[in-house]
C-alpha cells in the first residue's frame, strides 16, 4: 500500500495522540480527533495545552466531528484506559469510541489500539463493537514519556502487533517511517498488550522496593539516599529511587495485570504488595511532614504535577499529597506549568521577601530546582524548614534553615 492510499484518523489528541497524530501528518494524509471541542478550537489555532509539542504541523487536521473521519482507513485510538474507584479497568472511553467509530468504518479498514490493556483486552473489544464487518487489528503499546525530550516517538523502539501478516506489514511502513524502521514485531497481539503491562509493573515494583527500605532505613536513623549512593557503586545495581508514584499508567497498570490473574484463577502477591506499599506513600509522607506543620505558620507546597517537568495532573500523588494537608492547614501552592484556570486553586507566585515558614519541594521541575537553588532565602525564612520530598537539594547552603528530605 502506497502512502497516498492510507488515511489515518488519530483518536484522542492528548499527551500521546496529539505528539502521534502530528509526526504522521508528516507522512500520510493525517486527521486528528477529540471530543474536546474547546482543545480542537486551540489546536486549530496552533495552541497544544499538553506543552508537548513546539509546532503544530499545518497539514495535520484536527475535528471533533467523527463523521469527518469517515473516509479514512486507519484508526489509530489513544484514549485512557484508567481504573474505577475500586481499582476495576474502566474501558469506557475506549468502548465509547469504539462504538462510534464502527458506525463509519468499513470492510478491511483498520483499528490499531495504543491504550494499556490486560492480554485478549484488543480482541475482545474488536469483535465486540464490530461483529459485522471485516476489520483489520493491530495493537501498538504506546511509550510516550510526558515531559520527556530525550525518549520521542522518533527515537524510540516502536511494538507492533497484528492479527495478520498483512496488517502487521502496513503498521511497520506507518510507524517505521517515524523512527527509522526501529520496529518490533511482537509474536501476537497479546505478547504486545502484556509487554506493555510488565514495562511498568516493573517499575512499579522496584520502586516500591526503595519506598519499603526509606521507611526501614528512617526506623534505623539512616539515609536511603546515603545507602543507595553507596549501594550504586555495584556495576549491576538497579538505580531506582523511593517516592511518590502516579501518572497515568505505573500506578494502573498492576490493576489491569491483576484483573487477567483473576480470571486465571491467580492471586499475585509480589507486584501487587509493592502497589499496595507506593499507595500508601503519600500517608507516609504526610505524617512525617506534618511534624513540622502547625495552623500558625505560613506554608508553601512546590510542584504539583505527577512528575517533573510535564503539566500532567492525571492521578498526581503530589496533588493528593496537598490537597490531604490542606484540609488541616493553610497551604500555598504554586507550579510553574500549570495554569490558575487549569488548576482551579490558588497559584502563589513569587514573593519578593520571605515570608514562609515552611516549604515543601515536591516536584523538580528544572526551573523549580534553578530557582530554589539559586533563591531559598527569598521564599524561606531564616530558621525556617525545608522539606525535600525528592533530595534534590542536598547541595545547597542551609545555614539559615533546617533541611528534611524524605
């Protein structure tokens, strides 16, 4: 199939579809969709809320009519697969789309999956929402890092999968002319859908490991970070660091893997204890915290996204963290790339004199880090604490100040 017979229609334009839908307008005729109304109208206009891309390609159209998509051939859907109030996978956003989406496809068109499923998940929704037709399959994990420069679609490892050879074929030329052919071709669809759980249960579980030795190593008044320090002069040590875990995808995905195993009859005990461990965190957090906290001192939260430098909120712990204290205490807070409307609280910006009593750094964005680095003193009252949640300060002069880093 040559390039000016495929139509793709991207479905979803958030952190991973927009940066997707824009490389592959590049390519092939290219149409992006979101039920946003409000988002296409930005990106129309050239502005990408996610922050993760410098410029809109202007071959890349953006609708949120789905009748629009109807000539296209290749569906590619990028949605959230996230999980209920009681850690059950919801699918339906992704069931929702997919049944709009079977209302205008036809025979040998294509539906490519990118969303984090448990094995089977792919099929199974297929021939759910498309009984009657002739379709296509492929499933394609996606590996979009928010706030990741380094690791883009162009240069990392592309899986794919298919439940055909010829399907499997097509998927390599789209997304191979992304990245230089740097495809892998997974055995099946469900290789590729468990591939995609165990790339985060793993970190999942290594850093639930480094969580459970920070509270041991506090017990004994030692440092993890002095022991994993010294820890890393082994050539094979495995450089995971303790913290607060969220995001959209290492704190679902060990649900989704444990979804399969119940229906496998399973009862996983070893990924699903450090999911336990890193969800109960940021109560851990917030009692060592609070020791330093009383209603009469002035208090300012750092960072509230999941992770640095992304303006990503989804499931952020670091969010959770400071809404829990705020509750008890007067808390500012402030964040750099998130704005007061998206927000919808209280955005402190900088003083020009200390006032604060206690600040806590909770996410190390670089320009966060700079600024702290190079300015404590005009946040931080002399005598007043600092509370490092990542020991990402352990540098800096603290003569006029106590440092606690967690």
């Amino acid at each position: 199939m040559k390039n000016k017979d495929i139509s793709i229609a991207v479905i979803g334009l958030g952190y991973v579809g927009l940066p997707l839908a824009n490389e592959l307008s590049k390519k092939f005729t290219t149409i992006g969709f979101d039920t946003n109304k409000k988002k296409v109208k930005e990106l129309k206009k050239g502005i990408d809320r996610t922050k993760e891309i410098f410029i809109i390609n202007n071959q890349l159209n953006v609708t949120s009519n789905i009748l629009d998509l109807a000539k296209c051939n290749f569906y590619i859907l990028c949605l959230p697969t996230p999980v209920n109030k009681n850690k059950k996978p919801d699918l339906e956003i992704i069931n929702k789309s997919l049944n709009d989406i079977s209302k205008i496809t036809a025979n040998n068109d294509t539906i490519i999956l990118e969303s984090t499923f448990y094995p089977g998940a792919t099929e199974k929704l297929i021939k759910k929402h498309f009984k009657n037709k002739k379709i296509n399959v492929g499933y394609s994990p996606e590996r979009i890092n928010p706030g990741d420069s380094k690791n883009t679609i162009s240069k990392i490892t592309k899986v794919i999968s298919a439940n055909n050879k010829e399907t499997l074929n097509i998927m390599s030329k789209i997304y191979g002319s992304l990245n230089k052919k740097n495809i892998f071709k997974a055995k099946n669809i469900k290789v590729a859908e468990a591939a995609k759980l165990i790339e985060n249960v793993q970190r999942d579980l290594n850093i639930g490991l480094m969580n459970e030795l920070s509270i041991i190593f506090s017990r004994l008044n030692i440092s993890v970070h002095d022991v994993l320090k010294a820890a890393n002069t082994k050539w094979n040590f495995l450089n995971f660091k303790p913290g607060l875990v969220g995001g959209h995808c290492i704190g679902v995905d060990p649900y989704y893997l444990k979804h399969i195993c119940k229906e496998i009859n399973f009862n996983p005990k070893v990924f699903m204890s450090a999911r336990n461990t890193n969800e109960k965190m940021i109560f851990y957090y917030k009692k060592i915290i609070t020791k330093y906290l009383d209603k009469n001192k002035k208090i300012l939260f750092l960072g509230l996204t999941f992770k640095e430098n992304t303006n990503d909120l989804r499931n952020s712990k670091n969010l959770n963290l400071m809404k829990i204290l705020s509750k008890k205490y007067q808390i500012d807070r402030f964040d750099p790339l998130i704005s007061d409307r998206k927000l919808n609280l209280k955005n402190k910006l900088w003083l020009k004199k200390p006032i604060y009593d206690v600040v806590i750094f909770a996410v190390p964005h670089t320009i966060l880090l700079k600024f702290l680095k190079n300015n404590i003193n005009l946040l931080l009252k002399k005598n007043g604490v600092l509370i490092d949640l990542n020991n990402n300060l352990k540098n800096i002069d603290k003569k006029n100040f106590k440092y606690i880093t967690l």
